[in-house]
C-alpha cells in the first residue's frame, strides 16, 4: 500500500457555489503547498507553511507563475491530528468549475499525486486514525438521504459497531482461555463444569449475534429506502394517489382504464423513512401489445417489492370490489401488501371497514394510509437489536454470519467431545472473521472494494 506520496484532490462538488475546498494529504503537503502560496500580494514574503502551527488558517494568495489563480484560505493540520492522520492543508478558494481545478493541477505539477476515490479516508483506516467500520460508516453519511440513514451511520462513525465488535471479542478470547486454560492441566480434555459453562457462553453469544443480523433488514430500509409499488385495476386510482404523495403531477391521470403503460419512480421521504415509489399499469388482460407489456412489467415490479400497496375502486360495482378483494387476496403476500379502497369520496356503498379507505379529498385518509405504511414496515421490525446496533451493510452481515457458523462449529465440536484444541481452533475462526468488519484482519480486495464506492476527494 503505497503511503509515501503526497495525494490531492477536489473535496468539494462540481459546478458553481461558494466556495471550493482542495485537499492535500502527505509527506510533502506543506512543501508543495509553499511553492505556490504567498502571504502578501506582492509575493515578498514566501511563505513558510512548514513552520505554521497545527489547525491554524491562512489568507494569502496562490499564484501559478506569475498569474494569480485566486485569494484562498489555507488550513494546516499536523499529523496527527488530521483527517488522514499524515500532514494535511486544505485550501479554500472560491467555488466554481475553474480555480478549484487550476490549484490542482498546479499541486500535482509540484509533486502531488490526483487521489484515488476514498484514499484519504482509506489512509486514516491505514494509519489508524479509524477502523473498517468506520470508514464505511464515512461513505454511508454522505451518501445518506434520511434522518434515519445519517443517524445510523453517524452512530457507527462514532464507533457503535466497533465497540460491539471489541466486546465480542473478548467475550471469545474469555471463551479461548477457559479451553486453553483447561488444557495445560487436564489430559483428558475438558472437564464437566467448565464444559457447560463454554457451552453458555457460546450459545448466548450466537443468540446475540443473531439479533444483530437480523437487524440487516431495518438496515437494508434505512440505507435504500423501502421499494412501494401501487398496484391495482385499470383506473382504480393508482395514478391519482402517486402524484398526491409526491404533490406533483408526475404521472397522466385520466378517466380512460389503461392509461398508465410503463411503471414511473419517484422517491419520498415519510415521516424520516424513504420510500421509493413506483406507479404500474393496471392489472388485467389485454389484448393491447404495449399495455400487456406494461402489465408484466407491473408483475415484475411487484414482484421486487418490499411493500405493496393494492388500490380497489369502492366507485365500482359491489360484485367487481367482492372480486378484486378476492383477487388480492389470493394472489400477494399479506406480509408484504396492503390494500385500501380507492375514491372513497364516490362509493356507492359505504365500505364497512373504514380505516382502509383513502379519497383525494380526504387529506386525514391520506394521513391514515401514511400512517399505515409507516406501521407495515415497522410491525415489529424496525427496531433495533438488543445491542441497538442496526447493520446497514451487508460485509458486515457476511462477517457476523461468519461468525455466528464459526461459533456454533465450536458447539458441536464441543458436543461431540472433541480435545479442547479442536475448539479453540474453531473460536479462532469466529475472532478472524469479527476481525474483517473492522478491517483488523484485511487483504487487497476486501479494501479496495470498499474504497472504490467513495467519491473522490474523501
Ligand atoms: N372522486 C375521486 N376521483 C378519483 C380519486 N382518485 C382518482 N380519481 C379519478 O379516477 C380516475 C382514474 O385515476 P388514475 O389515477 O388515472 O387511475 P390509475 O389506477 O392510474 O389507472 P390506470 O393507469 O389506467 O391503471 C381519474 O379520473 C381520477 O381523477 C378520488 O379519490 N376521488
Ligand atoms: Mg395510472
């Protein structure tokens, strides 16, 4: 791993804003900033970044030659107490598509290397500063959505799962040291006693384990939002009730059965949770060659759905709502769909469930089916694990289920007898694989994976 050039890059976004921020992160940081960055406008007095004090900020001006590219400020860290955990500036110039990436060029033509994305993050996780964990925890913050997604990825950056991770471990190092410790003395293995009490703690510990992976569904809510497709009849509403959550007119809504052909996507977020919308055609058979294809696509959407939401016209006739329940009811999974009567405002009959009717009109009906969407998803679900750790990740999820096989390896080890060696050779497996989410144990791949999802200038 290459830790001896001086890297820089662009921190901020493209395009036009107030200001730019240029990072630069190594050995040579200071020296090849001073070359180009003077305190005074008549450049008489050069500028001696090297013997600034660490967190200090700088106005000056950074010239290329004799052109002056623009008035920045210019931040000093001290490894190692810097991002990276190596000497760091960061030079703040005003924002725009030009200067940020005239200053760069002007860095790189001094010594710098363009940085690869993630690398500065990737060389605080090298240098120490922060594990695996939390260097991924870094990406899911920025690229977070909703109050829910920054929360968990906040917490984890602040080492919430890092320290399950430590307390695990010794858990399984006290595990390791009650066999091994048997071992010195007992030449037939294990004795009784403290056999059950290896037993215990390994089972408590899976148990543990477990509830923490199953909160990788909440986690999978929480990163990528939930996946709701409206379904339906031709003209029961879908449309209609789409563009009202979303408060646009996104979708073509018309009086004609049929009207929608390709299925539409629009994310909102409700109540802090996302939720990734998507209108479909109508259900039903069609002799029509482009909506038929419509529908299947609509079948297909639904069947990727986390949640479905299936509208039943309550303007139609009694026997055709009895027949589309019906329908409903025998073909989705009543874990994962919802359904409510349509343009409640028009029925002919009043619908005698009445929570499960919704009308444009009605705004409270509308809150109610939020309500209802909301609570679908969370029935039992969205809570977190007994340790409050959500897993939003699914390396993470690998290595715990890793680790959940490994330690229960060493229960049926252990059950059939076997001398302690073998049993500690098998909780040794567990603590590698709890190693990987940290990045305690690591290779290559697993790194440059990780690092290549950043964006650039992180
Ligand atoms: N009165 C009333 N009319 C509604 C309501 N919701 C939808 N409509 C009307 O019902 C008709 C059909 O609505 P759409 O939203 O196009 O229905 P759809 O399910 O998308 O239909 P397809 O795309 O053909 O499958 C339109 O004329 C809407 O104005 C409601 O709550 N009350
Ligand atoms: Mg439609």
């Amino acid at each position: 791993m290459n830790l001896v050039d001086t890297i820089t890059a662009i921190s901020t976004p493209a395009g036009e804003g107030g200001i730019s921020v240029i990072r630069i992160s190594g050995k040579n940081a200071f020296a090849v900033c001073s070359q180009n960055f003077y305190k005074d406008k008549n450049r008489k007095k050069k500028s001696s970044i090297e013997n600034e004090k660490t967190h200090t900020v700088h106005f000056g001006y950074f010239y290329k030659g004799n052109e002056l590219i623009d008035e920045v400020l210019l931040t000093v860290f001290r490894n190692p107490n810097s991002y990276t955990g190596e000497d760091v500036i960061e030079i703040s110039s005003h924002g725009g598509y030009l200067i940020a990436g005239k200053i760069l060029s002007e860095l790189i033509r001094k010594g710098a290397r363009h940085a690869e994305p993630g690398e500065f993050t990737k060389r605080a996780f090298l240098n120490g500063r922060i594990d695996l964990s939390q260097a991924e925890a870094v990406a899911d913050l920025i690229k977070a959505k909703t109050d829910s997604a920054h929360s968990s990825s906040i917490k984890q950056l602040e080492g919430s799962l890092s320290d399950f991770v430590g307390r695990t471990r010794q858990e399984i190092i006290n595990i390791i040291s009650l066999v091994e410790l048997e071992l010195d003395f007992a030449e037939e293995g294990l004795e009784f006693v403290k056999k059950d009490e290896v037993r215990i703690q390994t089972e408590n510990l899976i148990k543990k384990i477990n509830s923490i992976v199953s909160s990788y569904i909440n986690g999978k809510v929480i990163r990528e939002g939930v996946n709701l497709v409206i379904a339906g009849r031709p003209n029961s509403g879908k449309s209609s009730l789409f563009n009202y959550l979303l408060k646009t007119n996104r979708a073509i809504v018309s009086e004609v059965p049929g009207t929608t052909r390709d299925y539409i996507e629009e994310s909102i977020i409700i109540n802090g949770i996302l939720f990734n919308l998507t209108d479909t055609a109508g259900l039903r058979v069609s002799g029509d060659l482009i909506e038929s294809e419509g529908i299947r696509r609509s079948y297909k959407k639904i069947n990727d759905a986390d949640l479905i939401l299936y509208l039943i016209d309550s303007s139609d006739t009694p026997e055709n709502i009895r027949e589309d329940y019906d329908y409903f009811s025998k073909t989705f999974d009543t874990d994962k769909s919802l359904f409510f009567y349509s343009k409640n405002d028009l029925a002919r009959k009043k619908i005698p469930c009445k929570e499960n009717c919704i009308s444009l009109l009605d705004d409270d009906s509308i809150e109610n089916l939020k309500n209802e969407m909301i609570s679908k998803i969370s029935s039992g679900k969205i809570l977190s694990s007994a340790d409050g750790i959500i897993i939003t990740n699914l390396r993470h999820k690998i290595c715990l289920e890793n680790v959940v096989t490994a330690l229960s390896e060493a229960k049926v080890t252990l059950d059939r007898k076997m001398s302690g060696e073998f049993i500690s050779v098998d909780l040794r497996n567990a603590l590698n694989y709890l190693g990987e989410i940290t990045g305690e144990v690591t290779n290559d791949d697993i790194l440059n994976n990780i690092f290549r999802n950043f964006c650039i200038g992180k």
